[in-house]
C-alpha cells in the first residue's frame, strides 16, 4: 500500500503540468511582442521632438541645442520611417538584443540586471510581508464573521486600499521618519532602507489578501465537510489543519497573481519615492529622456515577470488542488 | 430490553418560531429508531439536539442518556468529545460533506488515525478494508468530485464510523439518491444495529423507514402524530395524518385525470433518430419520441443516462448527433422547462411579486391571468411579498410552475420537479401539474427516479440507460402515431 502511493504521487502531481507550462510560455512570447509594440508605438506619438528630449538626457537641459537635437537624430536615424526602426527591434529582440540605452550608451540588458536585482528584492521581501499580514489575519477574522476583529480589520483594508501608494509611503515616511525617526525617508544600501517601502507596498497587498482570506475561511467554517469534520471528531484544531487550511488558502494564492499587477505598478511609483534605484525608477527617468530601448527593454521585463509570477502561482495551486490535475 | 446505548427524556428544542414538544426516545443495542416527518416536522432538528450541532438560536433542555453517560442537552460543549467516537453523523447529501479537494481514502484513514488513534500504518490498512468491504476498491484514489452519489455515501460511511461509535445518526441519507441507491443506504445503515449498536434515522422517504423497521416515529410541526413499530404504524396508521402522510406514497395516489385529447392529435413535439453520445459515451441512439398535447410521458432511467439531454435537446437547448426534431407550430417561448432545486431557479433578491411582473412586462402577458391561476395552485396572494428563500419549497415549486404556464407551454419538460419536496407536498405539486397540463393541452415530459411515481402519473414512459437497450422491452417508447393511454 504503501510503496504504491509512494510510486503514484510523482505521476498525479505531474499531470497537467506540461500543458500549463506550455500556454504560459506561449503567453510570455505574445506578452513580449505586444508590449514591445505598444511601447513603440507611443514613444513614437508622444508629442515633442524626441530628438532633442534624448539630447537633453545626454547633455543635460541646459547644454542642449538644436545642433545637438539634430546631431543626434542623424546618428539614430530618427527622421527615418518608424517601420524599419520597429522591424530592427523586433529582429534585435528575436536575437534577445535589447539594445542600448540612448542616453548612457550602455547594453539595457546590463542596465536593466542591475536594477531588476534590486526591484525583485523589494518585491518579495513585500509579498512576505504582506502573506504575514494579511492571510493570518484573514483567518482569524473569518473564524468569527461579524466580530470585532473582522469589522476592525475591514475598515483598514479598505482604507489602506484606497489610498494610493504615494499617500501610503508618505504617511509612513511622516510616522516613522519625521516624527519618530526610527528609519530613514529615502535611499538603498542597508536594510533599515527597505523597511518603508517594503511596507508601503505590502500594506496594500495585506489589505486585499486579508479579506480574500477571511471570505475564504467563512465559506470554508459554513460548509458540510468542515461541519462533518468536526462530528467525524477531528476537532476543531485538525478540522482547521487538515480542511480548513487548504480549502481557504486556494483563492488566497490564486487571487495573488491579480495582486501581481498592483504590485509591478506600485514598484514604479515607490521607487521614485523612496529613490530607490530598481526598475521602476528607471523606467520613469527612461520616459522623461525618450529613452526607446531601454522604456521597451523595462516595460518587457515587468510584463515577463507578470507571467512568471502568475506562473508560479499556477504551480502552487496546481499542487494544493488536486481536482486541477484530472483536468 | 436490552442494554441501553442512547435514552432521551423530555427533549425540547425552542426559538426562532420553533417549538419542539417533549420528545422522549430509548434505543438499546441492536434497536433501531426511525423519525418520519415532512419538511419543517422538526425531525432533523431532534438529531442536531442530540449531537449538539443545533443551528444558532435554537435552545434545547432536557436530558440525554449516552452509553451510560448523563448529559444535559442544553450543555452542548461536553459532547463534542463523543462525536466520532459514541455518536456518530451520516450527514445529509454526503458528496458535500466529504473535502473536495482530499483524496477518499485520505479522508477515512484520518479519521481511523486521529479519532480511532491508530498508528500511520494501522489506519491505511483500516482504511483499505473499509474500502474492500463496502465494494469500493477502486475508489480510495478518487477525489469527491469524481464519486457517484452512493459512493460517496459509502466513503462519508465509513469516514464517520471508522471511530467505532455504537450510536449512528442518519440524517436523510437518501435525500437525492435514485431508488437502486436507495436500497444500498438502507442495506449500509442495517449494519450497526447487526453490530449491536443502535440507529436513528431521519427520513421523509415513508419506503426507507419501512425497509428499516424497527420503531417508527410521525412526526409533524414538533408534535409526535403517531409511534410504534414500523410494520404497525406503516401499514395501519391509526391518525388522520398517518393516513395522509402513507397515502402520500406514489403507489397510493389516485389515478390522474384521463386524457381527453382526440387521438389524432398533432403531438407537440416528434423526435426520429435521435442519437447523442457525451464525453465519449453512446447516451442513446435510434431514439424515437413524441409528446401529444395534454399527454404525460415520463422519463426514466439511471443517474447520467442523459435524461436531461434528452430534454434540452427537445426543448431546442442542445444539439443532437444524429436524427430530427419537429416541434408544433407556435412560439418558442412555447417550449419550456421545470427545474429540480426550486431555490435555484428564481433570483433570490427579489421580491416575488416583482419577479412575476418582470416576466409579464417582459413577455407582453395578460396580468389578469396570474390571479386566478394562483388560486388553482392554492398559492395565498400574501406569499407575494416574500422573497423566494422565504416560503416553503413546495410553495417555491408551485410558483414555477405558475411562472411556466403564464407563457403557455406547449411542451414542457418537468425535470424532477417534486424530488427535493415531501411526500405530501410531492403529490400535490404532481396532481396540480397534470391536471393542469391536462386542461392546458400542455404536452409534459416528466423525469423521475421513482419509478412508482412515473407508472401512477404518467400515460406512458420511455427507459432510457443501456445505449443499445432504448428500445427493449423496458422502453415503452411507442411508434410514432398517437393514440390515446
């Protein structure tokens, strides 16, 4: 019996696993193409003359003039049609060449390593943080729907949601920076650097979890097969390992992957405020200086880290949620 | 008497407009109790007060007697520790009470580790026997999902008394199973008496408590109506209520109107050659049905064997593979269906009143004719202000079909229309429906899995379940010209 369930559960887990991979792969190649385009397509409409914005990220804003403007559109062929600088990229891509940055002149593959290691590390240390939060707490206050707990922890989910990240991370810089001093406002390189923005970014990610969690815990504690726990006579602490936990821990982590979006949003607009030198501080100043491959470059990097966010999301769901695998 | 296992004296359940008249019951071992009642009779409520599972709201007093233990009933907190290990639960519909996303062995073998205390090893050899024994070898790797609804009646079985509890409580273990089911429950729940422990059950299902026999109890809006052995009290009811609730049984009713429609009618609905497979399995094929107006046809045959197809493909709902379908001339709001869960088929939001007159703006229907059909259906003008959830399911289900014959069907196709109501609830629904389509020249399919319902009501029936057997013997499937039952 035993050595049978042993040589079976590899198999189960696997099933299914192929095709998933697959799709998601398929969608990380249209996610890639699309977002290059639309990249390119706006950095071409916005109005201005891109050649002199991008001398002025080189020179600075008051060195520039349209000597400089047009020394720079002959050497990126700016004044070329749009068609064959995009099929240049497109075949660059395929080739995985990101090019070079307009501005600096480096590869933006280079650039681009360097920075991601930072966001990335901002980003999980704030999706920890928010699963300390938010699901415990979720739990807790669906255990006893109604409670004070529960209308407690609703009323600050809603307001921490509300609020845009911005306001968060300047509350939180006005509180623990300004009035108490305990951690710096700004700026990278110790740890008591990533606390604010970490925190601003998963307060908001704990607000949504928690009450995805408590909706989950109060169907699970309804339902027949918990109550049939309970009278089967596991009690109440196994009924809640043993049925309740997986049961309401599905749509927590499914609904993480829709978060991933508020995520990679919210790392573009908390960087910049706590001059935090990653990814979406860079895709900000690559905007502000036309900076076409290295916006392209950021913008297809957070679109592939999208997919392969949800892709790990759809692996651990496929792993807690054995009616996936027949499917 | 033999050893006493379970004993309650003077019982009472109050609160949230409940009352529960002192109730008091003796089971010895190997004894077997049964509580009969229709919905709202309180008999369910009588087994949570038991285990001490009663809703919110509900009080209870009294005193219970478990395997030699005193209890007051009011204090539910010390009888959790029995649950699982004297007292067990058969829950109601067992495939939502097992975990949807836990395998069925896994979830006996916890129950055999944690509440019987057996090792690792010992519990999944306990469990593999649970499962030779109740004939579901090849069950123990499947998820709920994928069990039958006897199966997981088996699994939820053995899962509740793999505790070894000598006191078993049944809570409508037949609700929604099909009559060859039906007679397995009955078969699993004689094994704890055999093994000399005692067994209550709660049913609505007069055949279940005859087949289990034992003691009966009647009850009706918490007051005992009548109590004896079943034999008894089954066959020669002493109450006016007995008589009623055992003249309730299909095998019992009274003939339906006949059918008055002239012979030669064009039928509603004619279907050739009807072939459908699903997933890869033959439903049925070289189908021939036809449905003239007025005229009852039931519909027989085993869970999955595409009954429900068969409607939706005659209604215009789903495609067939092969063969045609000719409906009468008319609109296609002529064609309608009757659905199984009443709750489920109205929005739960609104106010009834509002949900009739949505559908009459909606269609351009004659308002006047609601009143009088309510009437018919013995429906009080004041249930209008209520909400779907907030009247009673035979009520529910009256209003469907008050909803159904305001577009005036030709065709109507009843899919268990009365399965989930009480007996004498069941037959009035059905008496009212036939009559009604009878009136109507309202042609009706009426799916069952009681086949005495089907022979009482209907005029004649069509088996489906062997693909290649549709036209055996069984299926009374006629040729095509209609004439008259």
């Amino acid at each position: 019996m035993t050595s049978l369930t042993l040589s079976r559960a590899p198999s189960r887990w696997r099933s299914g696993l192929r095709g998933l991979l697959l799709q998601r792969l398929f969608q990380a190649g249209l996610v890639a193409w699309m977002v290059g385009t639309l990249t390119f397509v706006l950095t071409r409409t916005l109005p201005g003359d891109m050649a002199y914005r991008i001398a002025a990220g080189r020179y600075g804003h008051d060195m520039v003039d349209s000597a400089a403007a047009e020394a720079v559109r002959a050497e990126l062929a700016l004044d070329q049609p749009a068609l064959g600088a995009y099929l240049g990229w497109l075949w660059d891509l395929l080739q995985l060449d990101l090019g070079r940055s307009l501005v600096s002149g480096e590869p933006v593959i280079h650039e681009l390593w360097h920075q991601l290691g930072h966001s990335l590390g901002l980003a999980v240390m704030a999706v920890l943080l928010s699963l300390l939060i938010g699901p415990p707490l979720g739990l807790l206050a669906g255990r006893k729907p109604a409670g004070l707990l529960d209308r407690g922890s609703e009323l600050a989910a809603s307001v921490l949601r509300a609020l845009p990240p911005f306001a968060v991370g300047l509350l939180l810089i006005m509180l623990f920076s300004v009035a108490l001093g305990w951690l710096p406002a700004a700026g990278h390189g110790r740890f008591a650097h990533s606390v604010l923005p970490a925190l601003t970014l998963a307060l908001a990610l704990a607000a949504v979890s928690s009450r995805v969690a408590r909706n989950a815990m109060a169907e699970v504690s309804q339902s027949a097969y918990y109550a049939f726990s309970h009278t089967k006579g596991l009690g109440a602490r196994l009924s809640f390992l043993r049925h309740g936990l997986r049961n309401a821990a599905l749509p927590v982590v499914a609904y993480l992957g829709v978060q991933f979006v508020y995520l990679i949003e919210g790392v573009v607009v908390v960087e910049t405020l706590f001059a935090w030198p990653g990814i979406g501080h860079a895709l900000v100043h690559a905007i502000v200086a036309r900076d076409v491959p290295m916006i392209q470059g950021t913008a297809l990097v957070m679109g592939l880290m999208f997919v392969a966010l949800n892709t790990v999301v759809d692996l651990i769901c496929h792993w807690l949620d054995p009616r996936r695998r027949e499917a | 008497m033999s050893h006493p296992l379970l004993q309650a004296t003077d019982l009472t359940i109050q609160g949230d407009g409940v009352t529960i008249a002192p109730f008091s019951l003796n089971l010895g071992s190997g004894e077997r109790l049964t509580l009969l009642g229709e919905t709202g009779s309180g008999k369910s409520l009588i087994a949570q007060a038991i285990m001490g599972t009663l809703p919110r709201g509900l009080t209870t007093s009294g005193e219970l007697l478990i395997d030699g233990t005193r209890y007051a009933a009011a204090d539910v907190a010390a009888r959790r520790t029995l649950w699982g290990r004297r007292l067990a639960l058969l829950p109601q519909e067992p495939w939502h009470a097992l975990d949807p996303t836990m395998r069925a062995a896994a979830q006996i073998t916890e129950s055999h580790r944690h509440v019987a205390g057996l090792a690792r090893a010992d519990a999944r050899q306990a469990t593999q026997h649970d499962l030779t024994e109740l004939g579901l070898e090849d069950a123990g790797g499947k998820l709920p999902g994928e069990l039958s609804g006897g199966m997981a009646q088996r699994v939820a079985f053995a899962a509740a008394s793999a505790g070894g509890a000598p006191i078993v409580i049944a809570d409508e273990p037949t609700k929604g199973l099909d009559a060859p089911r039906r007679d397995a429950v009955v078969e699993l729940l004689a094994r704890t008496p055999r093994a000399g422990g005692a067994l209550l059950t709660i049913t609505h299902d007069i055949d279940v408590a005859r087949r289990l026999g034992g003691e009966v109890v009647i009850l009706r809006q918490g007051q005992v109506v009548e109590r004896g052995p079943a034999q008894q009290v089954l066959s020669d009811p002493q109450t006016e209520y007995g008589r009623r609730l055992l003249g309730a049984e299909p095998s019992r009713w009274p003939a339906p109107p006949p059918l008055t429609s002239a012979a030669d009618a064009t039928p509603v609905v004619t279907a050739r050659g009807l072939a459908k497979s699903r997933g890869g399995r033959l439903l049925f094929q070289d189908l021939d049905v036809s449905v003239g107006p007025g005229e009852i046809v039931g519909v027989v045959g085993p869970s999955g064997c595409g009954k429900s197809t068969l409607g939706d493909m005659l209604l215009g709902l789903a495609s067939c593979d092969a063969g045609e379908i000719e409906h009468a001339p008319g609109h296609r709001l002529g064609l309608q269906k009757l659905y199984q869960d009443p709750p489920a088929a109205f929005s739960s939001h609104w106010r009834l009143s509002r949900l009739l007159d949505d559908l009459v703006r909606r269609h351009d229907l004659e308002r006047s004719a609601i009143a009088p059909l309510m009437e018919r259906l013995g429906l009080d003008g004041r249930l209008l202000v209520r909400r779907p959830g907030e009247i009673s399911g035979g009520e529910l289900q009256r209003f469907a079909i008050l909803r159904v014959l305001l577009l005036k069907p030709r065709l109507l196709f009843a899919d268990e229309p009365t399965s989930r109501l009480d007996p004498i609830t069941q037959q009035q629904t059905l008496s009212l429906l036939v009559e009604l389509a009878r009136e109507r020249h309202c042609g009706v399919m009426l799916v069952s899995h009681d086949p005495a319902l089907i022979a009482r009501v209907c005029d004649r029936q069509l088996a489906l379940g062997e693909a290649t057997n549709v036209n055996g013997p069984a299926a009374s499937a006629r040729p095509l010209e209609t004439a008259s039952a």
